[in-house]
C-alpha cells in the first residue's frame, strides 16, 4: 500500500475509487482562512481533496491560538496561508496547495479567476468584500458555500445549514442581505452554514501585547503596496468572542456540503 493510498484507505471505503479520482480532481479556493476557513481547509485535504487554493492577507496574531487551526505560539507572526500550507502538505504530501497572501476585494476579483474552479468557499469577515465574492461567484459555474458569523456563540447544536434567503436569526446573514438588496443580486441561490445563536461580549477587548506578533506592520510583503503597513487588529469593524469547537463545525460544515456535493455528484 502505497503512502497516497493508506491516507485515503478509510474515504475510499465509503466513496469507491472513481469518486476518488473526482475527489482529486476537484478545484477548490476558499477565501479566509482564520477560525472557519482554516479548518474547512483540513478536513477537505484529509478527505482527498488534492487542489487547494488558500486566499488570506493576514499573519497569525497570538489572539488567533484559541481557534484557528494554524495558531500556535511557534506560529505567531508567520503569514497564515504558507503557515496552513506547510501543515497541509504534512497531511498529503502529493497536494496541490497553492498559497495566495492576498486580499479579495473588487480591485483585485479578476485576478482569482474564479472561473476555473469548481467550488468557492466563502469565510470572509468584512461584509463588502463577502457581497462581491458571492454575486462574483454567483456567476461562475462552480458551486458556493458561504459561511456566517461563527462569533458570539458556544451552542453547538444551533449550527445549522440553509440557503442564504431562507436564514433566520443571524445578524451577518441579515446585514449581508440588507447590503445585496442595494445592487445586483446574486445569480443563482448558495448554501450557508449559520447559527440563530447570539451571545454578548462580557470582557474587554485588549491588543496582543506582543512585538513578536507583527499585527500592526507587514513590511515584508513584495509587490503588494496594499498589504505594506496593513493593520489587521484594529480595521474590523468589531471584535467579537469566539470559541474553537464553534468555528470548527462551522469549517467542518462547508467542508461537508462539497464533500457531499461530490459524493451525489456523476461526473465532475
């Protein structure tokens, strides 16, 4: 049995060895990869996804350790998608991760040529990038899952799944349909994973307190003026209280909507 074979020995008992081969030859890009997307990005190469395209312009703060899967205090200050990238070659070494330090926005939309894949996750934090990724990805031919606020919740079993007009109960999911309404709206319906959970903060919210995690600058990154001096703690519009177990099954979810989308699927 050859290394390949020995990781995927448990999914191909359950999918069968053709579904295998649509399994590796899926393309799938997910934009964000902190508590949500980090772990999406897991399950799907454990799983025997084998072409993976991570998208996030942030680095790895010490206040990211209580969630994302990449967070460590041997990773702190290291960009987050080479930090999940090197992980996820660890799992498959055979993978194909290709590791974007970018940010999705309008400017830049075009140049992730959303077109030549055949699923788009969506965990974006700010709501006007996350409206221009869904009508944009609304126009492709790949399939959409969208995540939801994963903050301000500790209930497990209130994680649900449903398509995007039908959510009750989740402030994200209202403020993003209030934004779409004011343009064009998205082309085709999406599946979401949300809870109707909403929980106050009860602390303060305090700043690292570290120079080794490298928050306020980003001096390092060529070619990209806009990540140069990119302040990544203090431009989200809120800071909320979050918790592991919550945004996992929030990834573990999207992750399970492609591969169940795979799994009914005849060809790809």
């Amino acid at each position: 049995m050859g290394l390949e074979q020995g990781i995927f020995n448990r999914t191909e008992l359950l999918y069968g060895s053709e579904k295998m081969k649509q399994l590796a030859a899926a393309k799938v890009i997910i934009f964000g990869i902190g508590g949500v997307g980090s772990w999406c990005a897991e399950s799907l190469i454990r799983s025997g996804i084998k072409q993976l395209t991570i998208v996030d312009s942030d680095r790895i703060c010490v206040t990211n350790i209580n969630r994302q899967l990449h967070a460590t205090t041997l990773t702190v200050g290291e960009v987050k998608t080479e930090a999940l990238k090197k992980r996820l070659l660890e799992i498959n070494p055979n993978a194909q991760i290709t590791a974007l330090q970018k940010i999705y926005n309008a400017e830049s939309r075009e140049s992730f040529q959303l077109n030549d894949f055949d699923y788009i996750i969506d965990a974006i934090d700010s709501l006007s990038n996350k409206a221009d990724l869904i009508r944009t990805a609304c126009k492709t031919n790949a399939v959409l899952f969208s995540s939801m606020g994963a903050a301000l919740k500790v209930d497990p079993t209130r994680i649900r799944v449903d398509e995007f007009w039908k959510i009750k109960g989740d402030p994200l999911a209202a403020a993003m349909r209030r934004n779409i309404r004011k343009g064009e709206m998205p082309a085709k319906k999406f599946l979401c994973v949300y809870s109707d959970e909403v929980l106050p903060n009860l602390g303060a919210n305090q700043s690292c307190g570290t120079e080794k995690c490298l928050c306020p600058k980003n001096k390092d990154v060529e070619g990209d003026p806009e990540l140069a001096d990119h302040e990544w703690c203090s431009l989200k519009a809120a800071i909320n209280g979050s918790l592991a177990h919550i945004t996992a099954i929030f990834g573990f979810s999207l992750a399970g909507l492609v591969m169940q989308d795979l799994y009914q699927k005849t060809d790809l």
